[in-house]
C-alpha cells in the first residue's frame, strides 16, 4: 500500500510529466510553424515519451494500491524566438523536471518507500539523457550560429529521422 504523501507527490508528478507532453507538442507547433519539420518531429517524440513517463507513474500507483487523480494541465507557452530559444526552453525545462524527480526520491527515502525508489531509479537515469539530448542540441546550434541556412537546414534532416520507441518500463507491463 502506497503511503499518502508518496502517493500525493506521484500524481504531482503524473500532472508535471502531462505538462511536460503539453509543453513539447506546442513546441513541436511552433517548429513546424517556423519551418522546420525535423525539428517538429523531434519535438513529437518528446510528447510521446513524456506520455509515457506520466504512464509509468500511473500504472506503478495503480499497482501499489493508490489512487491516480489527475488534475488540469496548465497551459504551456506558445511562442519562442528562435530554434536556439526552443532548445535552451527545453534544456532549462529538464533541469526543473530532474530537480522533481530528486524531491520524489528524497521522499520515498524519508519514508522507507523502497518500492518507489527502485521504481524512480529509471526516471533519474532518463533525466540524465534528457539534459545530455538537449545540451548536444544546444550546441549543435551555437555551432551553426546565425545565418546558417545550409547547416540548419542539414540539422533539421537528422532531427526528422528521430522515431518513438516504448519506455522500456511499459513494454515490460
Ligand atoms: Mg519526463
């Protein structure tokens, strides 16, 4: 049986990894928007593993015998400057959603909640991904600078052949 303040801070985190879907597929928008589909594509992936993180959760509490309540997605930003304005948007957004995922351990830590440590292990490696995706992103286009025409162009080539593969966690279930 989950405890209720592990079980309180889980459907928190149901509701920041639906932000989160929300928060990438109007990111996704405004790349196709801005004329760069492989980025849009890359930004859809996203949406789709952050449903999936959400997924997770959802199930786990359901397993432990707690009750997922979901709670209204807030609404995410709509405009960004720059294809470097929407990466370092991402990066600085991961960084948030790694500093929740160490609060939800420091929490199942203080409450003896072995379960959902080992549960949150594959979220705090994922996180690690995340940020390592978004910087290499990031510098990939500092490195264009501005006015690369050819270079981003390039770069949005190799983003539209990113591809949505299941969490590991939900093709084990
Ligand atoms: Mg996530």
């Amino acid at each position: 049986m989950l405890n209720k303040k592990v079980e309180e801070a889980l459907n928190a985190q149901i509701n920041a990894e639906m932000w989160s879907a929300y928060l990438y597929l109007s990111m996704s928008a405004w790349c196709a928007a801005d004329g760069k589909p492989g980025m849009a594509n890359w930004f859809e992936v996203q949406f789709q593993e952050e449903q999936d993180h959400a997924r997770i959760l959802f199930n786990y509490v359901i397993q432990r015998g707690g009750r997922v309540t979901l709670r209204p997605i807030e609404a995410v930003p709509t405009e960004w400057k720059s294809a470097l304005d929407v990466m370092e948007s991402t990066l600085a957004h991961e960084q948030k959603v790694t500093a929740l995922i160490n609060d939800l351990f420091a929490l199942s830590t203080a409450e003896n909640d072995y379960a959902t440590q080992s549960m949150l292990k594959w979220f705090i490696d994922e996180q690690v991904e995340e940020e390592e995706n978004a910087q290499n992103l990031i510098d990939s286009l500092r490195m264009l600078g501005d006015g690369s025409g050819y270079g981003l162009y390039m770069l949005d080539k190799e983003l539209a052949a990113r591809s949505y593969t299941q969490a590991s966690p939900l093709a084990k279930a």
